[in-house]
C-alpha cells in the first residue's frame, strides 16, 4: 500500500469504486435504452421466423412419434398466444422511439459527469464532493423522471426498469450521504 492510499478514507474509496460501478452501469443502460425500439422491431421481426422453425420441429416429431406430437391446431393456438403476447407487451407509443434514443443519449452524458466526479474523489481533486454529490444528484432525479415519464407506455421492460430505477435512486442517495458526511483524516 503506497503513502498516498494510507492517507485516504475508507469512504473515500469504497464511495469512489461503488461510483465508478454505477457509472458504467448507466453507461450500459443509456446505451440499452437509446437501442430499444430498435431492438423491439428486431424480435418483431424474428418472431415469425422462430415460430415457422418451431413449426417444421414439430411437424418432423410427428413424422417420428404420433403420441407425443402435437396437432396442427395446438401449434397454431401457441403461435396465436405467443404472437398476441408479444404484440401487448412490446407495443409503445409513436413518441417512445425519439424519447428512447434521447433519455438514452442523456443517461450516457450523466453517466460520464459521474465517473469524472467518481475519479475527482478517488484522486483526491478539492471539488471532487461538490462535482460527485452533483452528478449523482442528477443522475437519481434523471432516474426517477424517466420512469416517470415511461411508465405510461406499459411495456413489460419499463416494469422491470422501474426496479433499476428505485435501485439508482437508493444508492446515489446512500453515496451522497456517505461523500457530504465524510470527513478527510
């Protein structure tokens, strides 16, 4: 351990790793929502195919073995139900694909403002706890915002991310606490 590491706070330290994490985890995530609508059309346009390969597997073990296969009408019905299933649940509104791209792009920018002030408070900087309680100020209120603003679509991966979310929002708080109350040695 070097002179420099023993003259740092553990709360520095553990504040400023726990930020980096989270740091690059909105980067991942900025980066997943800007994608989004794009990766709903994607599975909208495989489904069809994996269903007509579901099709031809079935339709070839019941060539093998007529008691365990399923009749052409099942397949049919569990195509209908798998198809209206994703229909409900990957459906948005027209402003969602613009919206998706933006909060996304946003995300990675306020990610970025918080691995400088994570990197700020692990090297020691004098305004690393202004710029670290800042960044993740904004990054819990973006959080809350955006699922705010999302929930109404009612996609099943905005429920999800409403958990992410209340996730983002717990730690920066617990983080900024920890950088306002800490004190230098």
């Amino acid at each position: 351990m070097t002179n420099e590491n023993a003259k740092k706070p553990g709360w520095v330290i553990s504040a400023g790793v726990l930020g980096l994490a989270m740091a690059c985890m909105g980067i991942v995530s900025g980066t997943v929502s800007a994608t989004l609508p794009g990766l709903i059309k994607m599975q909208k346009n495989i489904l069809p195919a994996m269903m007509e390969e579901v099709k031809e597997k079935l339709k070839a073990k019941e060539k093998v073995n007529t008691k365990e296969a399923m009749s052409v009408s099942q397949t049919a019905k569990m195509e209908e139900n798998i198809s209206s299933f994703f229909n409900k649940t990957a459906t948005y509104p027209a402003w969602f694909e613009k919206y998706t791209l933006y909060a996304g792009l946003t995300a990675i920018l306020i990610s970025l403002l918080c691995l400088a002030g994570s990197i700020m408070l692990l090297s020691g900087a004098k305004t690393a706890k202004p710029m670290f309680c800042t960044a993740f100020a904004i990054s819990a209120l973006f959080a809350i915002a955006n699922t705010v603003i999302s929930l109404p679509t009612g996609l099943m991966i905005i429920m999800v991310a409403v958990i992410g979310s209340a996730m983002v929002v717990i730690v920066n708080t617990v983080l900024i606490f920890v950088v306002i109350t800490g004190k230098y040695a």
